[in-house]
C-alpha cells in the first residue's frame, strides 16, 4: 500500500518542474537494511574548504576526473568547483551562464564533461575546463525529439552515461510527460528512443539517472515509481529492482556493487547485482549525516562516498573506514 499511496501523491505533486521539486507530501520511508557502518559521515566544514564565495549554493551533481580529484557542479554563478579528496579547493570554472538549472553531471576516462539542463533542455559536452564542445537539443525548447519533422526536443534531461561503443543515453523526464531514454551515437546524431510515462514494465514516472556496467546493461532509476530499470542498449527491459524508497541517483563501483540515493527519503544504500539492499545509511534532516534532498553521489578512488544535497546546500561525504 506504500508504494500506491506514493504514486496517488506523485500525480499531484508533478504539475510543473517547480512543484516536482518539493518534498513529497506523505510519511518519508527508510530502506528495511543494516546500517552501513564501514561509513562516517563527515561534517561538512571539515569535508571542504569552501570558499565564502561558493558558500551556500545549490550543488547539483558531483563526479571524480582523471586527477582522483571531485567536480562539483553548482547551480551558482560559477558551474564547476574542483577539490581534492581531502577537501582542498583546486579551482573554480565554467563560464557564467553556460547551464540555466544544473541537474546531471558525467566525466569521461580523458576529463571530457558532460552535463544537463533541465531549464534550458539540452545535454553539453565540455572540455575540462568547461568550454562547450557539442550541446545536444534545442537550447530553451521543450517537447518531443521526432526525426521525422526535425524537431530535436528534450523534456528536461536528468542524467546520462556512455556505453563502451561511445554511444551516449539520456534520461528525461523530470515531472513532465515524456519520461524515456534517448539514445544518440558519439557524433550526437538520434538513434532510438524507448519509455512512456506510466507504472507498468519499462515506464517511467520520473527516469532521474542512468548508469552502465561493463556488459552495457543499462540501469535507470524511476524514482517515485521507486525501482531501477535494467535495459540493453537496444532499449529491451532486462528486469527490474523494486524498492521500499525513492531511487534518485546511482553510481555502479568497481567493488561489484551499486549504490543508490533516496532522493528525499533521505538515505545512502548499497546494492548487490540481484538488487538486494546489503545496507543503508541517513535519514531526512538537516544534521551531519542526513539530507534534505539526497541527489547524486559519486565515490572516489579510494571508496568514499560523496552525495550531493541541494535542499541543504551541500555535499555530504561519507568516509569508509578500514
């Protein structure tokens, strides 16, 4: 009955992006798992050393660059910030103006960035240092991608990933009616696209990330119908994972399992390949350790878990213990 109650609400709620945004109007709902206790949550004045500047911005996504250091992207002035692990500030860049509302973040093997805009409606690819190099879509136009009359719309992009072939996936949706997945090749020109607003196998009510593995089997989070998705890259559902929580963000490790974010319920989980939760760890508030939003996350090279918070304007880290 959770989960109905959930998606009566969710058709309330995603009138507009705005309203989408809010925090659901219903009891929040931890995972059923033991707590990830190889994690400490850091505060978040001893994580970073944020400049006064940057202090107290929307950070949207975060991903780690070939350097081992963290890209945050900011729905401040200024796009990106860089840090090292240790929380040490690199540098600041992106012009300003370049992403009207920050959401999805991808760094590929050689530092080229890839980022979304669900204001604008597009996906770019940017060079490390933020210059753009190709913007997928139409920039300030929304609606229906269809070749046949060459209109070339997103409906706020969320996420996207790359497969082995360089192909790259875009998910969309977020609180509007064309929730999917859109597939382009390395050039960025079309080539298929799969999904439908729904509740049913292979729909979407929110598809708000994506992750690939080393088979290039897909996995998208469809976040208040609180399941992820797992696809091949011709679009054919694989299975799905059922959760007793949102699944906002993703991030497939190298240690063989997946870890996921409950969005507004608040929590960091880890899951295995069969989508067994083995752990979870948060909760909502505004405490150390907890989230307003819990967002996107990404780990570093050396296992600690960073997830952005853009209800609480920050990044929370999560520091594995020996």
């Amino acid at each position: 009955m959770r989960i109905i109650e959930a998606l009566l609400l969710v058709t309330l709620l995603t009138a507009s992006f705005e309203v989408a945004a809010q925090r659901p109007n219903r009891p929040l709902f931890p995972l059923q798992a033991y707590t990830l206790s190889q994690y400490m949550p850091i505060e978040y004045s001893e994580a970073f050393d944020m400049p006064a500047e940057f202090e107290g911005e929307s950070y949207a996504a975060v991903a780690v660059n070939a350097r081992g250091n963290l890209v945050i992207l900011s729905r401040g002035s200024t796009p990106f910030l860089e840090f090292t692990i240790d929380g040490e500030f690199v540098r600041s860049f992106g012009t300003e103006g370049l992403i009207r509302r920050a959401h999805g973040l991808f760094i590929e093997a050689n530092d080229t960035i890839w980022v979304t805009d669900v204001a604008d409606h597009v996906v770019m690819k940017l060079d490390r240092n933020g210059n753009e190099l190709m913007t997928i879509g139409t920039r300030g136009e929304s609606g229906e991608w269809d070749e046949t009359t060459g209109a070339h719309l997103f409906e706020q992009p969320n996420d996207l990933t790359l497969d082995s072939a360089g192909n790259i996936y875009v998910v969309q949706g977020h609180g509007g009616a064309n929730p999917r997945v859109l597939k382009f090749n390395p050039g960025g020109e079309f080539i298929s696209q799969w999904g439908s607003r729904g509740y049913g196998p292979g729909q979407f009510w929110v598809a708000h990330a994506i992750e690939i593995d080393a088979d290039d089997v897909l996995y998208v989070a469809d976040r208040e119908n609180m399941r992820i998705h797992r696809f091949d890259t011709a679009g054919n559902l694989l299975g799905e994972w059922s959760f007793d929580a949102m699944v906002c963000a993703l991030f497939l490790h190298s240690d063989g399992f997946m870890y996921m974010t409950t969005g507004f319920d608040g929590q960091l989980a880890k899951v295995d390949m069969t989508g067994r939760v083995m752990g979870a760890i948060g909760r909502p508030g505004t405490e150390n350790g907890q989230f307003g939003e819990a967002h996107a996350l990404t780990l570093d090279n050396v296992g600690n878990v960073y997830i952005t918070d853009v209800i609480n304007r920050r990044v929370q880290k999560f520091e594995k213990q020996d």
